[in-house]
C-alpha cells in the first residue's frame, strides 16, 4: 500500500460517518505525520505499518467525534494484527487505564436500536400470551361447566 492508497482507504472509511471537515482534518494530519516520518529517514512500508490499517483509524475518529450514521456500534474488523500506534491508539489506552479496564459501552442506532426494541416487545408479548393461555386451559375444565349451570339457571329462573 503506498500513501495515497491509504489516505483514500482512510476518506473512504470516514465517509458519511463524520463530518467533511473532520475528514480534511484528518487527511491532512496523516498527510503530514506520513511526509514527516519518510523526511526523518523511516521508509514508507514502515511509517504504513506504524499506523495499521486506515479503517482502524477511521474507526477511533468516528468514536472520537460521536460516532457516525445509522451503522454507529457496528464494525467489523478483518484483520486482527498489532498495527503499533497511533495518537488515537494512545489517547483510547490511556483513557482505559483511568477507568479501570478496557470494557468500552456500546450504543445502538437507528435501524439496530429500532429491530432491538421490536424483537423485545415481541418476546414479551408471546410471554404474555402464554402466560394468560396457560391460565385459560387451566380454568377451562371448571369455566365450561360453570356457564353451563349460569345459563340453565337464567333459563329455569324466566319460567
């Protein structure tokens, strides 16, 4: 991967995530930090691998700035190899180890959060349904019989 490969992985990945202006910011960061790093002797392969993969990246700026669109909390991560640091990378640990540990919250949006609420109403309502169905097969044995005398004794009473 060369610098322009990543720097369009990494603006592709942001896309419709965050902001433009958070995108050209962060364009222009990784531009310079890449040119920086290349100027002080280190070779391209190795400033790449330094970073890691651009969805990464990608991924601590949509958390940084609030996340993105209705696919907030969902991410996949195909390649699970140790990519050195980044300034996110260290800002992310150094928050885990004030807080005790590295369970990060997660948030559901828009089409998850709606499907999420669905399936739960849906449960209950099935678990409610047998519940009042149990009740009724178990009084059904008594409750035939008892309207049975109801209406024979409404009938006997008319006469």
């Amino acid at each position: 991967m060369d610098k322009k490969e990543f720097l369009e992985k990494l603006t592709m990945a942001l896309a419709g995530q965050v902001s433009r202006s958070v995108i050209e910011e962060n364009i222009r960061y990784y531009e310079n930090y890449i040119t920086e790093e290349t100027r002080k002797g280190n070779s391209l392969h190795q400033v790449l691998e330094a970073l890691g993969d651009p969805r990464l990246i990608a991924k601590s700026i949509i958390d940084a700035n609030g996340g993105g669109s209705d696919m907030a909390g969902v991410y996949e991560d195909s390649d699970s190899g140790d990519h050195g640091t980044t300034p996110f990378r260290e800002q992310e640990e150094s928050r885990d180890s004030r807080f005790g540990g590295g369970f990060r919250g997660f948030h559901l949006s828009g089409f998850w959060a709606i499907l999420l609420i669905l399936v739960i109403i849906t449960c209950v309502l099935m678990i409610v349904g047998t519940i009042i169905g149990g009740i009724f097969m178990l009084i059904r044995p008594i409750l035939v019989p008892l309207l049975l005398f109801c209406l024979l004794y409404s009938l006997i009473k008319r006469r």
